[in-house]
C-alpha cells in the first residue's frame, strides 16, 4: 500500500475512534492506525544501502587513508561512536557519526595546510 494510502487510512481509523461510544472498541481502532504509521518509519533498501556504504568511508578517513590497521581503528571508533549515539539518541544515530567527520578533518587541514605552488 503506498504511503499516502497508509495515512488516509489512519486519519480514517482515528476518526471513527472518535465517535465510538465502546472504548474497546475506540482504542482497537487507536492500534490499528499507529500500526499503520508505525510501518511507515521503515527505510528502504536503498536508504539502508546508503548509510552502510559511507561508514567505512567515515572510518577511512578517521584513519587518514594511510594504513590498513589505522583504518581498522577507525572502524573500531566508528563502531563505538554509532552504539553511544545510538543509546543517546537513536533516531539520530547516523547524523551523529556523519558529524564527527568535520571535526577530524577540519584538523587534518590546519595540522597540514596546503601552499599554492607557484
């Protein structure tokens, strides 16, 4: 069912939960619409795909793109860095290993600033 569907359908569940008169009644009609707004949270393979690919890449550069081993730590790190942000925060898990990136190159760039060869 597409998306747009789902959530007709459950403007519909909860609209008709509000005129039932049974509260078994209204809070099975209550289940069944946040059921169907559950499934919608769910990413797609490809999305999924995505995130997967870019770790290691995070974890590349967090080794500098220097050494197997130095990436191998860098995965490791990546890997910690993922389980905190997920216990902390969960829905914003992949933001908060994205984000330690910056940081890491920022200082990579002042520790070896670039001339302009002339």
């Amino acid at each position: 069912m597409p998306a747009s569907a789902d959530i007709a359908e459950a403007r519909l569940l909860l609209e008709r939960a509000e005129r039932e008169p049974d509260p078994e009644q209204e809070t099975r009609h209550i289940e069944e619409a946040l059921l169907l707004l559950e499934s919608l949270d769910d990413p797609t393979p490809e999305e999924t795909t995505l995130v997967a690919n870019l770790q290691p890449f995070v974890a590349a550069v967090f080794a500098g793109l220097a050494s197997y081993p130095l990436a191998a730590a860098g995965a490791i790190g990546v890997g910690v860095i993922e389980a905190f942000g997920s216990f902390w925060a969960s829905a914003f898990k992949e933001v908060i290993v994205f984000t330690t990136i910056l940081p890491i190159l920022l200082w990579r760039s002042l520790r070896d600033p670039h001339h302009d060869d002339e």
